[in-house]
C-alpha cells in the first residue's frame, strides 16, 4: 500500500511593499559596454534604482553618424543592443508622451560612451538590475513576442527532448527540506557567478614594464610582468609581432633587425576548481635601431725595425675601435714575436735577414719590416817587435768586430820590458 504522499509546506515571505512616487522623479542614464553592445539602464537619479512601466525611448548616434531611435520594449527601465558599431556613441532622451508628463524630469544633455570591438575586462554593476515581484510587468514579461526585445544570451538545447516515463514506486516519502535546496542551488550560483564575474571584472590581470623601449641591433631587453588576483602562479606568455626584427624568450627580447615590434604578454593560471583563466593581453612596444658603424684606425708606430741576431725590439701600435689586435711573423726562423695578440709585441732577432712582422685589427693590417744582421767576429791583432835593452819601438794593433778601439797595454814581464799606454 503506497503511503500518503504528503504536501511539502511552502512558507511564502511577504514582500515589501513598493512606495508609489507621488512626486517628480529626476531620470539619469548608466551606459556600459562589454564587446560590441550597448546597455542604457534608465535610473532614478536619487535612489540609482531602474524606473520601470515607463516608455522611454533614446535617439542613440553611432560613431558614423546614423542616428536611431532606440525603446524600451519591455518597459524594465533597460535598452540593450547587441552588435553595434565599434567607436564613440552619443545618447539623448526622447521627451515623454503625455500621459507621463510632469512625473519625470529627463536629462537634457546628450551622453557618451565608447564601444570597444574586443572584450573589455571591468567590473559590471548589475545591482540596479534586480527586481522585486511587485515591480515586475507579468503581462508583458511573459506574453511579449520574443523578437520584441534583444537578449544577450539564448541557451541551446544540445539534446533532444524525451517525454519520460511514470512509474509508481512503493515506499514512503519525504517532503523536500526547502532549506537544503536552496543552500544547494545558491552555492552553485555562487560558483557559476564567481567564475564568470572574476572573466568578467579582470580580477586576473598582469602589468608589464616598461610599455615601450629601444634596443640596438644585436641587445637584449628584459620584459618584466607582474601578475595580480591569480590563484595559483600564473604562466606568461610571450609573442613577437615580427621575429625578423626581435625575437622573445621567458621575457628577454633580442635586437635582430631595425623596426618596430610589438611583444604581446598573457597569462593563464588553472583556479582550485579547475577553471582556466586568462588575463587581459598587454603589450610592450619594442624599436630596435641600427648599430652605426664606427671608423676603426689602426697604425704601427715603426714601420722599420733593424736588430742583431740575438738582439730585441718593440713594435707599438695605435688603435680606435678596435677590440683587439693579432700579431704575425713571415718567417720565424729571421725573427720571433714575443705574443699572438695585444696592442705591442716584443721581436727578438733570430738570424741574418729580412722578415715582416704584421698587425691585424678587423680587416685592417699594419707591416713593420724587421731586418736581422749577424753579429761581427771580434779579433785584436798586435805585431811582433824586436827591441834592444833600453831602446824603444812601436807596437801596431788591429782588430775587427769592436764597436769601441781602447786597449789595456800591459806586459806579460816586467822584468824583460814594459808597455807604454801608448802602444
């Protein structure tokens, strides 16, 4: 025997009661937009609430400027279009017909807002947008042809429907506790809304620094990013508009041919829900400019050195924009360098001859002709005399190889004969 099913207990909450304005309401218009849309919300200046069961209307201007006239279909106080011109859009008030005149007092100035063609990452108020039952038109909420007012979403059905089947099962049942579901499904709102509000306010957003700079052809630049709201360590990243002029790698951007680049940075983080979130784009304006070539000079101090077999000199050289200078020698079996590189080098003579010694900065070469002559063979040569006790004769020396002609006469016997300084 089935159990009585028993009737779940419905607590209806009193609602406030709605105050009717006696007095002139002053309007204000809030216009945003997200991507290609256009939302006017019309408002009681005072209390910022919507004003609804009125038929406002707009002439909205488009950046071309075509001029529309835009209304309030459904009376909620909200016009909303989608898939407007991106640019500067100006909205005016239409005066009211006349069973509305003297209650409401109208802007009387135009007012501006700018439509973007790419989303816009910023927070949206929507807390005028909620409304009690008592402020809703039923008749015209639920009966309005659909075509007469634009929406921002439609949901798809992806499956198709299926009539399901009723089956009475035995057993008792519970009535639902009332205050189960609705902590269930508010905290799933809650979680829907979360993700979508945080895309929507750009709570996950990065700065980067600096916005614009230049390089030379051939230097390095580093981009540095900070990222803000992410849970969990965000991962950037980077593309070059024109790899041909910079390439970027984990922020660090190379030189490689003059022009203008824009490097482009975003990031992404996975949330504890598992929702993928992505950052605003940024950019940093990359102009990499052309490495002016510098004069290079380079000259050797002696272009002739001579030196004997054995004997060492120094080459010196002078320089400008050179980084550095390499030496050579043509033949070193004539002469040696004392180093392969460096502003001056050290030749030592090696045997008779004539050699070249050679400097090198970039493609710019110096010659210094080094000439090595053998060493002369030093001889002294004296004549043989014949002299009688007590008289004198001259003594004849010659000699080869000496650079300076001084003798030390002295004799091997003083007691035989004596030399004079002389000779």
């Amino acid at each position: 025997m089935l159990a009585e099913e028993e009737e779940p207990e419905i607590i209806e909450e009193e609602e406030e009661p709605v105050e009717e304005e006696s007095q002139i309401v002053e309007i204000a218009m809030n216009l945003t937009s997200i991507k290609s849309d256009l939302k006017i919300k019309i408002v009681n200046a005072q209390t910022g609430k919507l004003v609804a069961s009125v038929p406002f209307a707009v002439t909205a201007k488009a950046p071309s400027g075509k001029e529309e006239t835009w209304e309030d279909d459904d009376r909620d106080g909200i016009i909303y279009r989608k898939g407007v011109e991106a640019g500067t859009w100006s909205i005016t008030m239409k005066a009211l017909g006349a069973d509305y005149e003297g209650g409401y007092t109208l802007p009387s100035k135009s007012k501006t807002v700018s439509v973007k063609d790419k989303i816009e990452y910023k927070k949206v108020d929507v807390a005028d947008e909620i409304k009690k039952e008592s402020q809703v038109n039923v008749a015209v909420e639920d009966t309005e042809p659909k075509a007469a007012a634009a929406v921002e979403s439609v949901n798809q059905d992806t499956v198709e429907w299926v009539e399901s089947s009723r089956e009475e099962v035995e057993g008792e049942y519970s009535p639902i506790d009332k205050d189960v579901l609705d902590k269930s499904f508010i905290q799933a709102r809650m979680n829907l809304t979360k993700w979508r509000t945080r895309a929507i306010n750009g709570e996950e957003s990065i700065t980067v620094t600096p916005s614009k700079t230049e390089i030379l052809e051939g230097e390095s630049c580093t981009i540095n990013v900070e990222g803000n709201g992410f849970e969990g360590t965000p991962k950037y990243d980077y593309k070059s508009s024109d790899e041909s002029k910079a390439t970027v790698k984990d922020g660090v951007v190379t030189g490689i041919a003059e022009g203008q680049v824009d490097i482009t940075v975003k990031a992404t983080v996975t949330d504890d829900e598992g929702n993928t979130l992505e950052s605003d784009e940024k950019k940093c304006s990359i102009t990499v400019k052309k490495v002016e070539e510098k004069l290079k000079v380079l000259e050797v101090k002696t272009d002739k050195l001579t030196l004997k077999v054995g004997e060492s000199g120094k080459i010196e050289t002078s320089s400008e924009n050179i980084e550095t200078i390499e030496w050579s020698v043509a033949d070193e079996n004539i002469a040696t360098i004392s180093s392969s590189s460096g502003a001056n080098v050290t030749v030592t003579g090696k045997s008779e001859g004539s050699t070249t010694v050679t400097a090198k900065g970039g493609d710019i070469s110096k010659s210094c002709t080094v000439t090595v002559k053998a060493v002369a063979e030093k001889k002294i040569t004296a004549s043989d005399i014949a002299v009688f006790a007590g008289a004198k004769s001259k003594l004849t020396v010659t000699s080869t190889g000496l650079t300076e002609e001084k003798y030390d006469d002295e004799s091997g016997d003083t007691g035989i004969g004596r030399v004079s300084a002389d000779g």
